[in-house]
C-alpha cells in the first residue's frame, strides 16, 4: 500500500501543472508562516513567549486559563504568544464570512443578492470589508490588553515580566492596530491565492498549517507522558491516549467521508427530435453537513463571556452575581461544557436550515424528470428530504459535541497539555482532516485528468473522483 502512495507522489510531479501548483501552495504556506514569526516593533514579543512557556511547565497553575489562552493561540498559529504581526490569525476573516452567511439567511436583500448572476461574488467583497473593520476592533482591543497584561492573563507578575510595551500611548496603539489589520488581510489575500492558483482551499490551509506547526510542542508534551521526569505523569497514560488518538482519528475521517445516498430515478424524456434514455443516479446527503462550523460557533461566542462577567463584576465588588456567573462559565466548567453542547446541536441545525433548501431540490428534480422512487414528486419529496436530513443532522450534530468536549475534558479533567489534547478532537482535528482529505480530492481530479492512478484508490474513502 505504501508503494502506492510513493508511486502516486511521483506521479503528482509528473503532471506539470499539478506540480506548479503543489509548489505555489507549499511557498505560500511558507510566507504564511513568516508573517506568524515577525513581531510587532516596540512589543516584547520573547517576553510573552516566555510566560506562556511557563504557563505550561507549571503543573498546579490555573487549568481554566491556561486552556483559553493555549485555545486562541491555536487559531493564530502560535503568533499570538510571540506578539507577531499575525496575532490576529484569519479568525476575523472566518468570523466576516459566518456574520455575513447568517444575515443572507435572514435578510430578504442579500438573500436575492447572492441568487443573482455575480451576487456571490459582490457578497465576498462585502466579507473582505467587513474583515477589515473587524480587524481594526480587535487589534485596538489587543493594543490596550499587551499595555495591561495583567488585565487579560490573571497570573501575569509584573515584577517578573515587566511590561509588554517599551513606549505606550495613542502612537503604539494606532501602530499596533494598522499592523495587525494588514497581517490578517495578508493572511486573507494569500489564502484567496492559493483557492486560485494553488491547490486546495486556501483559507483552511492557512489555519492547518498553523495548526500543524504545534505539533513539536505537542509532541515533547507526549514524550513527558511516555517518559516521565521526578515522578510526573504516566507512561499508561501515553499509551491510552496514542490508541484514543488513532480510535478518534479513524471516527473523524469515517463521519467525514459519511453519506446517505437517495437513490434518484430519471424518466425518458424527448428534447427537440432527441429522445433521452432515463437513468438512475444518486442524492448525497452528507452525516456531517455542517463541518465544523457548529464548533467554531460555539466557542466564538463561549471564549470570552467568563471574562467579561468577571471584570464587570469585580469592578463592583469582589463577589456578586456577575462574578459567579463568569466563574460558572470559566474553561472546562460543567456549565460551560453544557451551554457548548447546546450550542453545536443549535447551530447543527441553524446551519443546515440555511444552507440545505430541500424546497428548491424538490423543484429541480422534478423540472428535470427525476424523483426519489417510492416518493411522488413535489411536497412529498420535499417532506421525505426534511426528514432524512433532520435524522442525519442530530447524528452528525451528537458527534460534534463528543469531538468538540475531548480536548477539554483531557486537558481540565485528565490535567493533560492543551498543546497535546488539542489533537484528539474539537475544531483543530475536524479541520486537519477535512483539509487533507479535500486537498487530496483535488490532487486526484487532476491526476484522473491525466490517466494517473489517485491516492484514494485502493481505499474506502467516498467521493472519489
């Protein structure tokens, strides 16, 4: 099997524009990267690092925290802890794009926009600025937290840190602010560039590949659990955690990939002179419909309530309503892991009631001489549709929910690193493995173009081309 895969590498850098465009993709990626390390002028960048590094050395530090910031850092590709120019990530990008699906789904203007011949294209444009002010926001917000560390990283010690910032006021602010701004829409722009050019979809490349260059961390993380130091963890431990990994991993892929085909009967039909012979085909309707957007939903709206509530509240006093709140919904608390499971099964179905119109299926089925067998066409179809994909909803929606609290549950319950956790579900596993599988679709439709042998061949994974 593996002679396989070598062959079928050998044969991607024989088809001459598959070749121009793996490297395309792989120096971009490489740029990306760069922008992750360069940091922001007049912050100390290794101080920051520093903190972070002993944030996690320190077994008995604050679980709750130390999980938060090691989770936004995640979707920033490690910028944010070397306060890069790319502190920001693509996050406001991706944050631009769901605001933006949401409102199609309930404004009646952008609904007839994006139905209309170059409305998708006019409603991009209206991402890519609402990304900008997005970004303008949180960099102003994240210059007031680097000036006030101790605000946003409880256990910060100013007599050991210092301070982020060598010069503060309104000049570092603005500065800082414009930087980041032009880090993510750089971020963006490649990733637009890479979808065009390259190989692959670009925007999820950028945020895997900052996913994927943790993986150092995480493994010294998994070495400390196999290879314990004065008595520290187990090497149990590491051995149940390498066999959940490939038992969570082989789940993933398998939901992923996982589909109910409604069969589809075409009857003949006479265009002009021409007679057309009926035929049978498939509907696919995928377990997973709403990838991993319900997750990142939930999370988005999840990370920051805890520390709202009790920065309001203790401004009042030390203990209130607004501060047992925000401990209540901390990282890794109960009520925090049963609001997300709420909202990833909310979402679930927010998403496929707007992006799935089974109305609008019906009526192209049945304008084009094709019905479900044993379902009349029309209503009847449009019924039989809701239905399935309601079921296939609630099980993809139950998945998410056991894939979105594993990391949290071993890395607050099980005191395992986030860094190691982190790749045993949730949003960072989803995303790897939907981007390598669409990734390796795509390398295979150009190599099936070219009489070549794809990577999927000898393998059960659906949708091949």
């Amino acid at each position: 099997m593996f002679g396989h895969y070598f062959q079928t590498l050998q044969n991607c850098f024989k088809v001459s524009e598959l070749r121009s465009r793996i490297f395309f993709t792989l120096g971009i990626l490489v740029v990306c990267r760069l922008i992750s390390l360069v940091p922001i002028p007049g912050l100390d960048g290794a101080t920051l690092t520093q903190f972070f590094n002993d944030l996690r050395e320190i077994q008995m530090a604050d679980g709750k925290e130390r999980g938060l910031l090691d989770m936004y850092s995640m979707f920033t590709g490690g910028a944010l802890e070397r306060c890069a120019v790319g502190s920001l990530g693509i996050m406001p990008y991706i944050s631009a794009t769901i605001i933006l699906q949401l409102m199609t789904a309930v404004v009646p203007s952008l609904s007839k926009l994006s139905r209309e011949e170059g409305g998708r294209t006019q409603i991009i444009k209206y991402g890519r600025y609402l990304t900008v002010l997005l970004c303008l926001g949180q960099g102003l917000v994240m210059s007031f937290g680097w000036e006030n560390p101790g605000q946003i990283f409880g256990t910060w010690d100013t007599e050991k840190y210092g301070s982020l910032v060598g010069e503060g006021g309104w000049w570092y602010r603005i500065r800082t602010m414009l930087l980041l701004t032009t880090g993510t829409v750089l971020l963006m722009w490649l990733g637009e560039q890479i979808s065009d050019r390259g190989i692959g979809n670009g925007i999820s490349l950028v945020i895997t590949v900052g996913i994927i260059a943790q993986i150092d961390t995480a493994m010294l993380g998994m070495w400390d659990i196999f290879f314990p130091e004065a008595g520290q963890g187990h090497a149990a431990k590491g051995i149940v955690l390498v066999a959940l990994l490939l038992a969570v991993v082989g789940v993933v892929i398998a939901v992923t990939q996982g589909m109910r085909k409604i069969p589809v009967q075409y009857a003949q039909r006479n265009v002009g002179r021409k007679m057309y012979q009926g035929g049978s085909t498939y509907f696919p309707l995928r377990v997973n419909y709403a990838g991993v957007m319900p997750i990142i939903f939930a999370q988005a709206i999840l990370m920051f309530p805890s520390q709202i509530f009790g920065s309001v509240g203790r401004m009042i006093s030390e203990k209130n309503i607004l501060v047992s709140l925000g401990d209540s919904l901390n990282y890794g608390s109960g009520w925090n892991l049963l609001m997300q499971s709420l909202m990833i099964l909310f979402f679930s179905y927010f998403w496929v009631a707007t992006q799935f119109n089974e109305t609008q299926i019906s009526d192209d089925l049945k304008k084009a001489g094709g019905y479900i067998p044993g379902v009349r066409p029309g209503n009847a179809t449009r019924d039989f549709l809701h239905h399935a994909m309601s079921r296939l909803t609630l099980a993809g929606a139950m998945f998410l929910v056991v894939i979105a609290v594993i990391p949290t549950v071993l890395a607050v319950q099980f005191e395992i690193p986030f860094q190691v956790a982190q790749f045993f579900g949730g949003t960072s596993l989803l995303i790897m493995v939907g981007v390598m599988l669409d990734t390796m679709r795509q390398m295979e439709s150009h190599l099936a173009q070219h009489h070549y042998d794809g990577f999927l061949k000898t393998g059960k994974v659906r949708g091949r081309f």
